[in-house]
C-alpha cells in the first residue's frame, strides 16, 4: 500500500476517534461537563465488555487511579469526570470501545441476546432428568443442582448466568483440547498414522479398534490417549504436564485454570478399563516407539483433571470459535488447520453416543465431559460452556444438551439453517439498523416508547437521528405527539435535530405537540425554536 494512503487513512482513524471520545462524553454525560463514570462503565457492559477485560486494562486503571485520588483528597470517591479527563482516560483503548458503541461487534444487540440467554437457562434449570457420574467418587458429590451458562464472543464480549465461578474438571472436554494441541505440535498427517477420525459406533471406552488396528478418533478413550501419547512425548511427565497445563491456560485467556489432585487419585484408582485399553492398544503397536504406558496413563488423567469454571471455559470455546486466537487476549495459540480438524471431530464424535443426533439437532461442534460440561462452539461467533453435573442416558449434561437444542430453535446457529433462509428463527449477528428502513423503525419506535438509552445507542452508531419516515415524520414529530420530554431534550440539545422540520402535511413536532395537548412538550420546543431563530412567534397551523 501507499505509504501516503496508509498514512492518510491513519490520520483519518485518529481523527474519528478523537470525534467519537467527544460524541461518546455528550451522549453519556448527564450534565453538560460531567460523565458520570459508573453509567459509563454500564453502558459499557452492555455491549458485553466488563471493566476487568485485559484490553480495557489502560482506561480502567487511569479512572482507578483518578478515584483513588480523589478519596485520599476529599475522603471519597468522586463518580465524575469532565471531558477532557475522560478523553485521556479512554484514549488508549478508544478503538475496541468504539467498536463497542458503534454495534461493531459480532453480536451488535447484545444486551437482548443476553435476555434471550436468561430464557433458555430458566427452561433448563427447570429439567430435573439425570444422575451424577458415580464411577468416579469425587464427580458423584457435585450438587445436582448446579447449573451455569457461560458466553464469550470472537470479539470477547461475555456474558453469564447460574453458578459459573464453581471449579469442575474437564474430563472429556480435554480431549478436544489435547487433539487440538498434537495437530497444532504435529500436524493432522502425522497425528492420522496413529488415531481415525471416523465414529466409532461404540461407547467411548470400548475395548476395540478400527480395521486398521487404530482407534477409531480423539474424542473416545483410547484415541485420546493415543494422542495424549504424541503430545511432546521427548518430554518427561512433569514437562509434558507443565507444557499442556500452560497452552491450557493461553487457550482460557488466562483465566481460572487449576488442577484437582482429589479427582486425578479417584480417576487412577477407578481406572481398570482405560489400563486394560493401553495394554490392548499397546499390543497393537498403536503407540510412538519409545512409550511408558504408565506414565502416559497417568498424563491422561493429570489431562481429565484440569480445573476449569463455565467463565474460563467459555474463553475457551470462543478461542476455539476465533480459529485459534484467544479473543479477550489477541494470543494466537493455536493452528487454524488444527481448529478446522478439531471441530470437525467435535461435529461428528463429541458428544459420546449422542454425536449423531446431536449433529442432527444442534448442527454444531461441540465436546461433554461426565464432569457435567458441555463446550459448545459457534464458529466464527461465540463459544458457550453449560455446566450441571446430572447426566443422561449417554454420559451428557441433562441440561447442557436442552440448552443447545433450544438454542437452535431460537437462533439460526445451526450449519444449515440459511440454506433455509428461515425467518422464525432471529440472526442476533444482524444490527437492528442495517437498513435505511430498519433505521427509521428503530428511531420512531424508540421514540414512541420514550426509550432514550435505545436512542443513544442509535446516535453512538452513527445514525442520522432526523431521518424521516415515508410521510416526513421523524423521531422528534413522534416524541412531541407522546409527550416525551427525555427524548425531546435528547434528540434537541444531544443530537442537534432542527425542530423546524415538518412532515408531508407540513407539520413540525411543535404542533404535533399543540394537537395532542402536550403542554409541557410544546412549551419547550417553542422555547427551542425561539432560541435558534429569536423573531420566530409560533403559527398555529391551518390544521389546527
């Protein structure tokens, strides 16, 4: 490119951000110098960013230190900051917040789609069915009545609900994980002279192999350990352990990541069937030459007992979703070859006996665990991870299974749902204000209903606020008709709409209000109108 372009689109970029620090400030603030900073911070999480996002780090820690300032000279905290101030607080993480307020991001209405979220966890905490896992001791004494929700975007907007900060294990979750790291260390056709990639047909800790004397994929017992073989395998069982605990934590975001050494000594205890596999696996010649089958058991079962929340877990899944890159940290950590492969093998033969059906109904990757997890995972959109330890007939979440189906159903996340093009589906990656049309029912919608903070949205994103209507009425003609003096005050002294405009009759707002005796709303657009033109006297109009 050339550098005089390159420079000039820069300067451009600079010049829109110092525009929208002002525009952000007049839209936000309360009083003409002063926002106040915790309604900033929650029109902020309404976007689906929280102030302990790792990108927002500068800002947040300069409206910190701005507060810690202000209670060691005045004994408190001041919640207020003049233009100037916020700009400098802001400045540095301008792009990702206006990207926020402008609806830039993947999921534009997120605070509707979380409302939508809320719904579908309600129906799922509803649902009784399932036991917990018993041949593990330590999964067995989970409340059954756990049950959290947890939502990370590709642009790392995040949103939760239920008992999402409650450690659990990953179990077989890991397993895609593990899988994801060899192809991304090895690449898929060296990974393939060991494990298929095909259903096996069979529960997921079955003592068989394919007709090639492999395991059939990486998502059953013995594929995962053969992989788990491959995985730095010139390493010593610590350093193997250090590095997939590490490239876990990078995949969480750095997010909660633990161990739970309890579940690890239950899992070696209870693990006659997975040792009957590695012996009959390594009579097959399935491992690398070289193999300790006992130290590799015992790294599977370090991999199973990885600690995790649905919060971290859902970093997780979005990383997956991001072709590798960890959205809330920008870290690349895995391959986007890997990721393509691993979520294939999650479509197919991540959901144990159910993947068919699954694949069916949800028509998306996604891997269970008998923990009680279920990672789910929209490419290109979002990962969710759903916890509840009851499982069903298969080993899956009674509750994360419901939740996916339902999910579905609501939105058309499913592979195939465009081909379709259904309408009875919502598509919450599509702004309410992608048209010119959809802009007018948006502004004159909101206006009707006096909702001044869909109206500031509106104005954020860039939207020309008097855009009228096919009969000339705008937002501020319909605001004078109702009575709605908040958003007569925001869209004259915000926005700066003419209040001199008039539809196809030749009306303006002000006798809209006059006609529909909205006293105090007429008083003040007059007031408006003689301060933009001093001569003006009001004219009843002919209608009238």
């Amino acid at each position: 490119m050339d550098s005089k372009i390159q420079g000039g689109q820069l300067n451009e970029a600079k010049i829109d951000h110092v525009h929208m620090e002002d525009s952000l400030f007049d839209y936000l603030c309360e009083t003409p110098d002063k926002l106040s900073i915790t309604r900033f911070k929650t029109e902020l999480e309404k976007t689906g960013l929280r102030e302990t996002d790792h990108r927002l780090k500068e800002s947040m820690a300069k409206i910190a230190s701005i507060q810690s300032e202000n209670i060691k000279r005045e004994g408190h905290a001041y919640d207020f900051l003049d233009r100037e101030t916020f700009k400098k607080c802001i400045a540095d993480n301008i792009v990702l917040i206006a990207k926020a307020f402008r609806e830039e991001f993947v999921i534009p209405d997120f605070s509707t789609f979380c409302q939508d979220i809320d719904k579908l966890y309600e129906k799922g905490k509803s649902n009784t069915a399932g036991t917990t896992a018993s041949y593990i001791p330590q999964l067995a004494r989970f409340n059954p009545n756990l049950w959290g929700v947890s939502v990370c975007t590709v642009d790392g907007q995040r949103y939760s609900i239920g008992d999402t900060e409650v450690p659990f294990c990953l179990q077989s979750v890991g397993k895609a994980m593990t899988y994801a790291l060899v192809l991304s260390d090895l690449s898929s056709e060296v990974v393939h002279q060991y494990v298929g990639q095909e259903p096996s047909g069979q529960p997921f800790n079955m003592l068989c192999l394919n007709p090639n004397n492999k395991p059939h994929n990486p998502m059953i017992n013995a594929g995962a350990i053969v992989t788990c073989s491959l995985l730095k395998k010139d390493l010593n069982l610590a350093d193997r352990f250090d590095f997939t605990n590490k490239m876990y934590k990078r995949m969480a975001g750095n997010e909660y990541l633990s161990f739970n050494n309890s579940v690890f000594l239950s899992e070696r205890e209870t693990a006659d069937r997975n040792f009957a596999l590695g012996y009959y696996m390594r009579e097959n010649k399935c491992f690398p030459k070289g193999t300790n089958l006992i130290e590799l058991l015992d790294f599977y079962f370090q991999c199973c007992s990885a600690e995790i929340t649905c919060e971290s877990g859902a970093v997780i899944a979005a990383t997956l979703a991001n072709g590798g890159i960890c959205p809330t940290t920008g870290d690349k950590v895995l391959q986007p070859a890997a990721i393509r492969d691993t979520l294939s093998l999650m479509l197919s033969c991540g959901m144990y006996d159910y993947s068919g059906q699954f694949a069916f109904k949800v028509g998306l990757p996604a891997k269970s665990g008998v923990s009680g997890g279920v990672m789910l995972v929209v490419p290109n959109v979002m990962g969710i991870y759903m916890w509840s330890p009851p499982l069903d007939q298969y080993g899956n979440s009674s509750r994360g299974i419901q939740f996916c189906e339902n999910l579905v159903d609501c939105f058309n996340f499913h592979n195939y749902d465009n081909l379709n093009h259904n309408h009875e589906k919502r598509d919450p990656r599509v702004r309410k204000v992608d048209t010119q049309s959809s802009n007018v029912v948006t502004l004159l919608f909101s206006a009707f209903n006096g909702d001044v903070t869909d109206l500031r949205r509106c104005a954020i994103a860039g939207m020309d606020m008097s855009t009228p209507d096919y009969d000339g009425r705008t937002a501020l003609h319909i605001a004078a008709a109702e009575g709605h003096l908040d958003v007569i005050k925001f869209l004259l002294f915000k926005c700066k709409v003419s209040p001199f405009a008039v539809d196809r009759w030749g009306f303006t707002a002000l006798d809209d209000a006059k006609r529909f005796e909205k006293v105090e709303a007429g008083e003040l657009l007059l007031k408006s109108m003689q301060d933009i033109r001093p001569d003006y006297l009001y004219q009843p109009h002919s209608h009238d």
